[in-house]
C-alpha cells in the first residue's frame, strides 16, 4: 500500500487490486480484478460498479470485458482551474481490442471528481459512442425515509417546440441531456452528472427504473442523436489513433441546487462564458407586437412611446434602449431602414436585428438563389446540409439546414455580418441555432460531428462581431438553440417562444425552475423572451395580473428585459407607463441576477415561489410568488426556513407592486388573486 499522506488527496494503491482516491468530501476505489469502480460521496449518494464502454465495429465494448486492468504509471499531483488535485489514468488492455484509458481527477475541498474516457490504437479508430459512466447499481442513501422519493432531471437538449424540463421518479425511463440531477425534494441532497466540455459531442445520460424507489440503470454517454437533438441521422464518428470522450463531472452535494450552480461553474473552467461588460440589455422586440406585419411606423412609434412616455420613469438601464427588428425586418425597403435606424439612435436608443444563420427558408425552386457574399459562385442547393447519400435533410419547423462548414456559408456569414455592422446595429438575435448542430456529411472532411460544426461556424460568426474587431461592443443573444455550447453568446432565451398568457408565465418559469443556474455562468443573462404585458399579435389580450405576472417572470429571470406590445394600443401603453416606472420592480431587473426556485419537484410543471438573496444587503431577501391559476384566487403559505432564511426571525415585508409593507416571522402567508404575481423585499428586523 502506497499512502500520498502529504496531500488533502489522498491515494492509496495496490498494484494488483485497486487504487483508491479519496479527500474527505468523496472517494473512488478502482477494483483492478474487474475494471469497475466505485464512487461515494459525503451526502450519501454513491455509484457501484462502474463500467466504462465504447461501440467498435457494430459491437458495445465495455472496461469489465478487457482481460488486463492496471494503474498506468503513478497518479500524478496537478494544479488547473479546479484546484490543486490528483489525476490518476487507468489502462484497461486486451490483444484484439483498442486500449481503453479512464481518467480521473480529484481535488482538494471538492465533492465531485472528473473523468474523461481515452480509447487509443496503433491505426486509425472510429467511434461515434463512448459510454463515460455506465452503471447499474446507484443508491442515495436514504431511499425509504418518508418523502424522500429519488427525483431525476430531465434537461432538455435545446429550447424548441415548447420542450419542457421534468422531473420524474421511478418507475421511469428517461433521457436527460448534458447534465442530470438526481435529487430528494425534502432535504434537496442531490447527485449530478454532466459533460463539461462540448467541442465534438452531444451528450445524454439514460435512467431507468423499474420499481418504485429503485434506479436499475444509469447511462452518461457521448453520441446522443434522436428525435430530441432533432437529428435524423446517428451521431457523426470521431476518427483517429486517439479519441476522447467529453470531460464528465460527477458530484454529491447536500443541496442539488448548489450542485447545479457548481457545474455550470465547472463548465466556464474549461470554456470561459463571452464576456459582456454593459448592464442588462431593456427595450423592446417586435415579434410578438407584430409578427410578419412588422413596417416602419410600428418601429419607429415604438422608439418613440419609449422615449417619451416610459423611459423618463426610469424604464432604461445605463441611459440607453434597445430597440430590436425581429423576423420580417426586409419587409422594409432600404429607405425605410436607414430611416428608421436614423430615428431610433437620434432617440438615444440602440437597434437589434435578427437573423438565421444555419436555416433556409426558401422552397425548392428557390435553390438556385445565388448565396450573399459569393458573387454566384455558390447557390443555396450547394450549401445545404446532407446525408452521406447526398440527399438534403429533413427540415425543422419549414427550414433546412445550413452547413456551417460550408465555404459558402461563410461568405455569407461575411456578407450579413458586415451589412449589420455597417448599419450601425448593436444587438442580434440568432435564432433557429439547431439547425447548425444536425448530424449530417459536412463540406469539410475534417469535421464529422454535428456539434464540432456548430462549434466552427458560430466560433466564425462571433470572431466577426468582437469588439476588437469592428470597434464597440455588440450584444449577441440565442433564441431557438441547444444549451451547449454556450461561449458564443452573451444570452440565451431560456425557454422556447413565451406571449403573454398566465400558461406562457407557466412555461416560461418552468424552464427558470431548473436552468436558474446558467445565468452568470453560462451566459451572462437568462433570457425569459418578449414580456407581453398586454397582448401578443396571435392571442386574445391578457388581464392585468397576468400581464403584470409575465412581467415579474421576466424581472427574475436573470435577465434580458426586452417588451413585446405595440403601445399604439391604448391599454398597451396604459400599463407600460404604469408598470414600468416602478424603480424598485426595475431596480430588480437591473441587478442582472437570478431567482431561485425553493421547490424543484413539479413533474413537468414550474415552482411558484423564487427566491434571490440581495447582492448587497445582507439582511435582505426577494422573493416571488405567482398563482397560474387564472379563475381561482389562492392563499399560499411559504416557509421561510425552506427560503434559507432564518424560521425564528421577524422580517419587515415589502409588497413591491402594491407598496404595502407587513411584517413575517416562520411562515409567510401570501393573498393571490386569480393569475397573480407579487415580488417582496423581506427584511430581517
């Protein structure tokens, strides 16, 4: 036995049995007679029997079916971004197969480790599945305390087609997407799981369980490509004499919300998120107001009402609105365009636009369109992405994909960007982003992954709109797009479309109730869509609760605060000068910060009740109440103790929509008329 006593990691080895690493939040004990291992962590979660496997030639090959399983030289001490650490490879070995290495790292003060699969031959492999963590045996240590039913996440690849997250408990079978939790509602101690890099492959993670309280089987693997990525093809090979897995983190941590915060953190260690140094982004989007009847008047009426009427109550931040065109802005004539950008920064104000850089729109007789930026030496039907017979594939909501690596595209990607920059525009909504991380035969062989080109073509677009590059910062936000990867933008719209309905607030905040965690993190702002606060061009207008509701969902959210109404509409404008000059409702939004759900265990519904602890006030602390009920009115009770406020404490409470103040001490009881919202400031006395 090798004992590295000096360190806060601690490796124990025998050379023939196991190996065995350890830092008193979590151990790993590697079992060298069967190439499995074990993972436990202080909370009580641990993982047995731990298998690692990759797919060859048509065959599924996992580490208990090599014949050779040994410690690959002496772990090694390591300093990086997580810390000062161990990283310890394992080498399992057999004469007809590829060498397959598990590589772990552990640090200092840390409840999770990290792993990385490593499969390496003399010629050249390819593998287009690696099952990173494979296991059939996963226990939370207290499956039969009462109300402790294991919960798992479900995270969804992207945003699109109003896909929900959910959490379900066994019996069950489930795909969850890039990271899961699996947590226990009443004490939240939680087990995540999720890949921290994302340059080449998509990620899903399996559960299964058949019985009630019992997981049978828990799958991370790399290859994910289904009805879910919105693939039609199986996931691209990786090729070479060395293929790597995704980087994997695994945590046991005694609130699963805390281990959500901790591996979006994680993931910005191995990829920094883009940076922004401007405030939080508040204006307006004209989808909602008017969808493909967008014109010139209704533009700029809006830049207009918005400097005249609300901006003086305070509706700005850093003195400044964006103003942003949605789809249909050619529906303006170049006149009109320069015209009315030439108003809209007269007004002090910014201008946004949008733009689909991965998706065709045009029918097949327009394939033979010339594409921007080539001078005809490209047509539309060349750039098109394809399957290895050659056939264009499948669209998604009516548009066709992009190839991203295409030389064409990237002419075009130029020719956009450069009109949008010259024009003086400040702010882009890329939307429809899947389309660019389809499975498909792309222009460059280099490139075999759907992922590994979506990573090629937004890294190409970004390096075109860097401030270095064209002189001012200009904001990019993502709306239709999968999660990861996230360097590319400085927002991501959190959900898919949301109007104004106390069902959008519901679905909006459903997606807040488990993707909090990536604001300021992944990227610098959540965003929770247009907030329609009186109506959306395709729905009947809305009451005053619920559009005052979808408004507080968007002040929590993190936040990009853009508006969704034409405030010709007099009841529009009535509640946008009403609502918005409230300082301490705005104030709020400017603070750029999250919300956080006191409750993850809604199935495939959203908590009610967020609460934010003030950045800079330490005896005080927001929160969020809504009832989506929109017929019923309710009386919520809610614990401050669960809040992680203190039970025996009385707290001044501060109604910031109504301006009352009551007082709390344990319990706050909370009236909410029917689709009614309510944001207090609670005060410790």
């Amino acid at each position: 036995m090798i004992t590295n006593s000096d360190m806060a990691v601690k490796v124990g080895v025998n050379a023939e049995t196991h190996v065995r690493v350890t830092n008193g939040l979590m151990s790993l004990e590697v079992n060298l007679e069967k190439g499995e291992y074990a993972y436990a962590g202080s909370e009580g979660f641990a993982l047995r029997d731990v298998r690692s496997g990759f797919r060859w030639h048509g065959r599924e090959y996992h580490t208990g079916q090599y014949d050779r399983h040994v410690l690959a030289g002496q772990p090694e001490k390591i300093e990086d971004e997580f810390g000062t650490g161990v990283h310890a490879v394992i080498q399992h070995e057999s004469d007809l197969l590829p060498v397959l290495e598990q590589h772990f790292y552990v640090y200092e003060g840390s409840p999770f480790f990290i792993t990385r699969i490593v499969i390496t031959g003399q010629e050249e492999i390819k593998v287009n599945r690696i099952a990173v963590v494979s296991t059939q045996a996963v226990s939370s240590g207290s499956e039969t305390a009462p109300g402790e039913a294991l919960h798992v996440l479900r995270v969804p690849y992207d945003n699109d087609k109003w896909v929900r997250y959910l959490t379900e408990t066994s019996p069950l079978e489930t795909e969850s997407y890039e990271v899961t939790a699996l947590f226990q509602p009443d004490s939240r101690n939680g087990l995540i799981l999720g890949s921290i890099s994302h340059d080449v492959w998509k990620t899903g993670i399996r559960v299964k369980g058949e019985t009630e309280g019992k997981l049978d089987e828990l799958e991370l693997y790399a290859g994910a490509a289904d009805i879910m990525t919105r693939d039609s093809q199986p996931h691209g090979h990786v090729i070479g004499t060395r293929i790597e897995s995704p980087l994997v983190m695994v945590g046991d941590y005694g609130d699963y919300r805390t281990g959500l915060e901790a591996y979006g953190e994680a993931n910005t260690k191995v990829a920094p998120a883009l940076a922004w140094e401007g405030g939080v982004p508040m204006g307006w989007n004209s989808w909602s107001a008017a969808m493909s009847t967008l014109d010139y008047e209704l533009y700029t009426a809006t830049s207009d009402f918005l400097k005249q009427e609300v901006q003086p109550q305070g509706f700005h931040n850093e003195n400044t609105l964006y103003i942003n065109f949605d789809a249909f802005w050619d529906s303006l004539t170049p006149a009109e365009m320069e015209d009315a950008l030439r108003r809209v920064r007269e007004n002090g104000h910014r201008p946004g636009t949008y733009w689909t850089p991965f998706a065709f729109w045009g029918s097949p007789a327009q394939f033979g369109q010339a594409v921007e930026g080539t001078n005809g030496k490209y047509t539309y039907a060349d750039i098109l992405l394809r399957d290895p017979h050659g056939e264009i594939l499948p669209d998604i909501a009516g548009g066709l994909a992009i190839d991203p690596t295409h030389p064409g595209n990237l002419a075009r990607i130029d020719w956009y960007m450069d009109k949008f920059v010259s024009e003086g525009f400040e702010y882009i909504k890329l939307d429809f982003m899947a389309h660019g991380a389809l499975e498909g035969k792309h222009h460059n062989p280099d490139i075999t992954t759907g992922i590994a080109a979506y990573n090629y073509g937004l890294s190409y677009l970004v390096e075109k709109l860097s401030p270095e590059r064209i002189g001012r910062p200009f904001f990019i936000n993502l709306s239709i797009a999968p999660l990861f990867p996230y360097s590319y933008a400085h927002s991501r719209r959190i959900s898919c479309d949301v109007f104004g309905t106390i069902q959008d607030t519901e679905y909006l905040l459903n997606s807040l109730t488990h993707g909090w965690w990536m604001n300021d993190a992944l990227y610098r702002f959540n965003d929770p869509d247009h907030a329609v606060i009186y109506k959306s061009f395709n729905q009947d207008s809305t009451t005053r609760h619920e559009g005052r509701s979808r408004l507080t969902a968007s002040v929590i959210s993190g936040t990009v605060l853009l508006l969704g109404d034409d405030f010709r509409n007099e009841e529009a404008a009535w509640r946008a000068k009403n609502w918005l000059g409230n300082e301490e409702i705005i104030e709020v939004a400017r603070l750029g910060k999250t919300f956080v759900p006191v409750e993850g265990n809604r199935g495939k519904q959203a908590a009610d009740t967020f609460v934010l602890t003030h950045p800079s006030e330490a005896q005080a602390a927001y929160l969020a109440v809504f009832n989506f009920d929109a017929a019923e009115s309710v009386q919520k009770s809610v614990s401050l103790e669960r809040c992680g406020l203190d039970a025996h404490a009385p707290y001044k409470v501060l109604d910031l929509w109504e301006g009352t103040v009551s007082e709390a001490e344990g319990t706050l009881t909370v009236e909410l008329a029917p689709a009614e919202s309510k944001i207090l400031k609670l005060i410790r006395n």
